[in-house]
C-alpha cells in the first residue's frame, strides 16, 4: 500500500527524522493560508500523487510569493499531472504540500528495502542524490551503497557512521544522518514497510540534513495492524475495479491483457495466467474468488473482470475443494443471464460435484467453451481471442 508524501513526512516526523515545515491543501486559498502561516518568503508546492518524478513533470513548482503559491496550487489542483512515472494519462491531483522551500547545497539518496534473496532490510544510499537511483546503479553501480541489515541487532551506529562515511556525510553531518538512519529504520520496522525512500536527502542552509522528499509503501497483508497507516490509503489512487473487488471479498489486481481470469485460490490463478502467457496470450488479470465461492460472488467476479474494456475472452477455472462446482456453475449461468455478456467464456471445471456442475451449464444452453483441464483451457481462451480479431 502506497501512502502520499505529505502522510510520509508525518509520519516520518513523529520518528525524529527533520522534514521541512509544511502542511497538505485542497484549495488554492488553503495553499495560501498555510503558506502564510509557515512565515518566510519562499515555498514550494508540490502535487500529491502516488507517482515520482513529479519535478520533470512540472508537479513541484518553487513561488516567491503567498499569491504565487496560490497560483500554482489553482494550477496544480484539479490537473492531470504527467510524469516519467505515470500513464500517459496521468494522475489527478487532488492535493497540494506547501512547505518552505528550502536552500538545498547537496542532494543525496537514502532508501531503505526487503532484499528478498538476503531476506534483510538493506540501506541503500548515495551521494548522486535527486537522480533516479536505478538509473545511477545502471550507470554507476560504485556510487551506490548497499547494507544488509541484521534483525537480530537492529542497525547499529557503527553501521550507520560507515554508510555516511561512504556517501561523504561526515564531520557534523554525520551524527545528524546516524539519527536520520536510525529513526527511519525504527519506522520502517515498526510499521511492516515495504519501501522508504528520501530522494533528496539534502545538505540545507546552515549544514542541515532534511529529508526533502519522502515516499513509503506498507505491506498490504500487515497494514491492518496499524490503524494510522490504514488511514492513510487513498482509494482515489487505486484502481476502482480493485477496490469494488476488495469490498466484495474478491482478490483482484488489473493486468494489462485481454483474457479475464475467474479462477479459485491464488496459486491455481497464478498457474492460469502462466498457461496463458504459454500459449501466446495475454492476461487482463489476476482473480481470486476464494473458497467458498457463492453464485453471487461469481457473478461480481464476472462483473468486475468484464468492467476493463481490454478483456476479449474470459476463462473460468475452478478445482472445487472446498468450493462445489454446482454453485460456481450456478453463478456463471446466473452471470451469464443477468450480464448479457458477449464475450466468449470458457469454463474449466474439476473436483466436488463437478458432475452437477456440468449438467448445469449445459442445460442452460448458453454458449459455453468447455474445457477439460487447465491447458485446453488456457488454449481455448487465447484461440478465442484471435479469432475475434
Ligand atoms: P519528485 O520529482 O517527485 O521526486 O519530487 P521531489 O520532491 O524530489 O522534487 C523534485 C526536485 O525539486 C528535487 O530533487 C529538488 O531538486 C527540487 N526541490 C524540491 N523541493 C525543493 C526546495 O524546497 N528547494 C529547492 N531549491 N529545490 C527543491
Ligand atoms: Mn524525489
């Protein structure tokens, strides 16, 4: 789960670790007031999306002036912003941070992510800060710094002091950036992050660290766990057909395919898309309907697949365990009426009750594709597909 940065720099605020002074606007005046109220006589204002990348696409603007920030927040709220990050549509703005810009006279890198093969947290940091990390890793791996972290320790001064050395934060810069490790660390840790990255990490005014940008994402399946963090998801910034399928106990995530998949359990839905892709085509998504999946859970399933305008095809796979083929096959007739769907389906049933189940759909005379394993299935869909086009 993404958050905003504006909801980052809060957090990370109440960590210890220095965020410039700012608050979050929905209108133009409010950009003003908080501008007013932060005092100085120079801000930035930046467009709240879950994208980066937001200053190549003209999403962080600085103003000399109270009425500046106002009018770059009329401009910025309520546009699409475009950056190297998102579609070519872009991403509605909705919100805009103002803070007081800041004097920045080094900008350097500081992230913090699971190393799934060293299965530790690891730093990484570097003194090409404000650029794109993986471009620097591509094009100069030696000015990137990894640490693995213990868990068993924790992330200990010592380590801490070597990644500043390594990255050239040294003399009173270096205990300020052991703090800012330690605390992001501690934050990370606390709330199951998945990703933290402060991009700039910069040497302001004064020989100051500020963690002038700030991004975090949370483990979906821990987030629950933390109410703060739950609070903070934008449903605006996910894709609608995701969130109507949470809502219904589905567990959807839209690809960018054309044969829609309905499958029970997720290992069975990852082994749908993989046939698929074997046999040349293309997944729209990925869909768990889980195990007890009633008539009316198959027919939102059916619903939500049939809502993204890419899908062609759409292949139903269900080896009932726990689920009965009879009932699935109820809510694909009952989809099927109600839904006037147009698109082929094909079905591939297997396990309990799968003779009730067949003897079902084919009483209800609608056009079915039948399938009799997971491979004829998957070559059924793709065939189905081509022949449309
Ligand atoms: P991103 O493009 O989405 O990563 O947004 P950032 O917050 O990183 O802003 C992009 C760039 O704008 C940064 O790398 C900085 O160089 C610059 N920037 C952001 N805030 C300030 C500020 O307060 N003062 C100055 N001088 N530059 C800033
Ligand atoms: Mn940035």
């Amino acid at each position: 789960m993404n958050i905003h940065e504006y909801q980052t720099k809060e957090l990370l605020r109440s960590y210890g670790v220095p965020v410039p002074d700012g608050r979050v606007a929905d209108s133009d005046a409010s950009a003003g007031i908080i501008a007013e109220e932060i005092g100085g006589d120079r801000w930035v204002v930046k467009a709240q999306i879950h994208a980066g990348g937001r200053g190549k696409g003209g999403g962080v603007q600085l103003a000399d002036s109270v009425e500046d920030v106002r009018k770059h927040a009329d401009h910025i709220i309520g546009s699409r912003l475009i950056t190297p990050q998102t579609s070519s549509a872009g991403k509605l703005v909705q919100r805009v941070l103002v803070e007081s810009a800041q004097d920045i006279k080094q900008e350097f890198y500081l992230g913090l992510i699971i190393d799934r093969i060293k299965q530790r947290i690891t730093i990484i940091a570097s003194a090409s800060g404000g650029m794109e990390i993986e471009e620097v890793a591509k094009t100069d791996p030696d000015k990137v710094v990894r640490e693995a972290v213990d868990p068993a320790i924790g992330l200990p001064e010592f380590q801490c002091r070597k990644i500043a050395a390594r990255i050239g934060l040294t003399g009173p810069l270096m205990p300020q950036a052991v703090k800012l490790m330690r605390s992001l660390y501690r934050c990370f840790r606390d709330k199951d992050a998945l990703m933290a990255e402060i991009n700039p990490l910069a040497i302001v005014d004064g020989d100051k660290l500020l963690a002038v940008d700030a991004k975090m994402s949370f483990d979906g399946n821990a987030v629950h766990r933390y109410p703060e963090i739950t609070n903070y998801r934008d449903f605006d910034e996910e894709d609608p057909k995701e969130v109507e399928a949470t809502g219904h106990g589905l567990n959807y995530i839209a690809l960018d395919g054309n044969v829609g998949c309905i499958v029970n359990g997720a290992g069975l839905a990852m082994a749908t898309m993989d046939a698929i892709t074997l046999h040349n085509g293309s997944p729209a998504n990925f869909l768990d309907v889980g195990g007890g999946a009633s008539p009316e859970k198959i027919a939102n399933a059916f619903r939500i697949v049939r809502k993204d305008p890419n899908v062609k095809a759409i292949l139903l796979n269900i080896f009932a365990g726990i689920n009965r083929c009879d009932w699935v096959a109820e809510g694909v007739v009952q989809a099927m009426q109600k839904q006037a769907i147009s698109e082929p389906v094909i079905v591939r049933l297997s396990g309990t009750n799968y003779e009730l189940g067949q003897e079902i759909l084919n009483k209800s005379g609608l056009p079915f594709i039948n399938a009799t394993d997971l491979d004829d299935a998957a070559r059924k869909a793709v065939d189905a597909v081509n022949s449309l086009s």
